[in-house]
C-alpha cells in the first residue's frame, strides 16, 4: 500500500530518519535499533522489524532520549497521566456527562419529548 503524494524521493519525506544515526524505539514494538536500520517501503520510512507496522520518525519511531519515553512527566498538566491513584473517572469525574439531564425532563437542559410524543 502506497500513500498518494509520496515524495518521489524519501530524502524529500519529512518522516525520514535523520541524517547522522540516533538509537530509537518503536511505539508498535517496543524495540530499541539505530535509526539507520530504518526502511523505506510502500511509501513509508518503516520499523525494520518483521512483522511491526510502526513507521515514521518522529510519529511511531522516536529517539531513545525522547520526553516520550521518559517515565516523569514534563509538566503539572501531564501529571494525572501517571496517577496511579486515579479512580479512572478523570478530573471531570462521574460518567461524563456533566449534569446534563438525560432522563428526558421537558423542562431540563438534557434530551426534550418531541412534539410527536404527547
């Protein structure tokens, strides 16, 4: 399979690997290769692992020293993304919804009877 408006030239692609070696790790399969291992194929600067779908630097494919990889978060707004405390609601909290009234009140902000239904 190949993308339309592939760089005739994967040197033009802006997913190449860069120019001098870095080691990596591939989202898709969690392998660690130097970054001159990396493949063009089907259009696509691609994990040279068999049977990993992970392709392009910098979207499946980052420098080990990558912030991504690092187990502290950058900022305070990151931080709930470790918290293993969390009881998995998010900040919001509840179902999601808010207070909306889904129970169908005419009178409420949530979902209203249509006309037809009287």
């Amino acid at each position: 399979m190949t993308r339309p408006n592939v760089p005739p030239d994967p040197q033009d692609d802006p997913f190449r690997p860069p120019d001098v070696p870095v080691q990596v790790r591939c989202l898709h399969c969690g392998q660690v290769y130097s970054s001159d291992r990396i493949e063009w194929r089907d259009g696509f600067w691609s994990c040279p692992i068999p049977g990993c779908g992970g392709a392009g630097f910098g979207f499946d494919i980052h420098p080990v020293d990558s912030p991504l990889w690092s187990d502290e978060p950058e900022d305070d707004d990151e931080a709930w993304l470790g918290d293993e405390e969390s009881d998995g609601e998010g900040d919001w909290g509840g179902d999601g919804f808010g207070d909306l009234d889904l129970d169908g009140d005419p009178g409420g902000p949530g979902l209203r009877e249509s006309p037809s239904d009287n």
